[in-house]
C-alpha cells in the first residue's frame, strides 16, 4: 500500500502519542469510519470534546490522512497481518495498530460494500430521447418564442446495474454542435479501429 508523503505525515502525526492521546486517537480513528461509511456524517465528529485542545489544521490533516489510510487498505483488501505491518512502518504502538486493526475489521463489510458500489467504469448510454419545446415567454412575461430541445440520456452502469437518466435542455445551435462533435468522435474510432 502505497500512500503520499503528505498522508504519510498525517498518519505519522496520528500515531504520536504527544500528538494524540490514547482517547482522542480513537476518536478520531471511530470518526474518520463515520465519515467514510455514513452519508449523513458531517464535520461534528470532529467537534468531540475530546479532540478540543488539538489543533483544527492537524486534526483536519490526521483525519484525512486516517480516511486515506482506511479506503486504500478496504481497495487493496489488506487483511490483519499486512495493515498491522503497514501500521508498524508508521511508527504505530501496539496498542494503538490493535485499536486500528479491531476498528478496520469490524467495519471492513461496510467499506468493501462502499468501495463496490464506487464502481470501475464510466457509464454506458443505452438509449437517448428528445423532445421539441417552444418558450413563448419568459417567468418575468417577456416574449421570447424560441425552440428548444429537452434531451434524455438512459445510462447503464455496469457496476451497479442501476440505469440512470441525465437529462439536459438545450437551444437548436447547442444541440447542432453536440451532434457534430458526436459524429467527429464516431469517426475518430473508426479510424482509431482500422489502424
């Protein structure tokens, strides 16, 4: 596992004990899982009573660098042995790669579930629709008749399964140009596949 300079310093910070207390490490070690795994988490965490007398730019910089720390071992799948290896290398005790390991370990389906659902690939277009709109005036009741295409994108992600749809609205000379650059893009791999 491989991590910047910068959120190894981070992790390092994390693991000094002049730095971080035993009770405000795993602190912000719950509130950096919360973070990641809850959408509803927000900066709160971070306000604990617990973590008042740290600096905000350190703790901010500790809690990016353990959420860092925590996605990349969930994407490379690290088990016990190799985080607590890892964990070592920065200088963790043991008490501390104990209390990182067992935070880890009980939230691993969680992160692995998240990480999935990221996905891989960017989504396929399946099908698109349109219809013609007419403005005949505006909200402040100027007169404007314009035409105007509103267009659907069904999209297919292939990781999720899920089919999305992206829906834009756009004037006659916009969707001109989108369909010219569609067709300069189908006749680039066209020639991209014959070579």
């Amino acid at each position: 596992m491989e991590l910047s300079e910068y959120v190894q310093r981070g992790v390092q910070t994390l693991a000094d004990p002049g730095s971080f207390d035993s009770n405000a490490f795993a602190l912000l070690l719950r509130a950096a899982f919360q973070s990641l795994l809850d959408a509803r988490a927000d900066e709160a965490a971070l306000d604990h009573p617990g973590l008042k007398h740290i600096d905000p730019v350190v703790l901010k910089h500790c809690h990016a660098a353990a959420a860092t720390c925590i996605l990349e071992a969930g994407k490379h799948g690290l088990d016990k042995a190799t985080l607590s290896t890892y964990l070592e290398d920065c200088k963790f005790d043991q008490d501390r790669i104990e209390i990182f390991c067992t935070e880890y370990q009980n939230n691993k389906n969680s992160l692995e579930i998240l990480l999935g659902s990221i996905g891989r690939s960017l989504p396929h277009i399946t099908d698109v629709s349109w219809r013609l709109e007419y403005q005949i005036k505006t909200n402040q009741l100027h007169k404007m008749y314009r035409p105007g295409y509103l267009v659907t994108l069904n999209v297919e992600n292939s990781d999720s399964r899920s089919s999305p749809e992206i829906s834009f609205s756009c004037s006659m000379e916009e969707l001109q140009d989108l369909v010219g650059k569609l067709k300069d893009a189908s006749k680039s791999l066209e020639r991209a596949t014959q070579l």
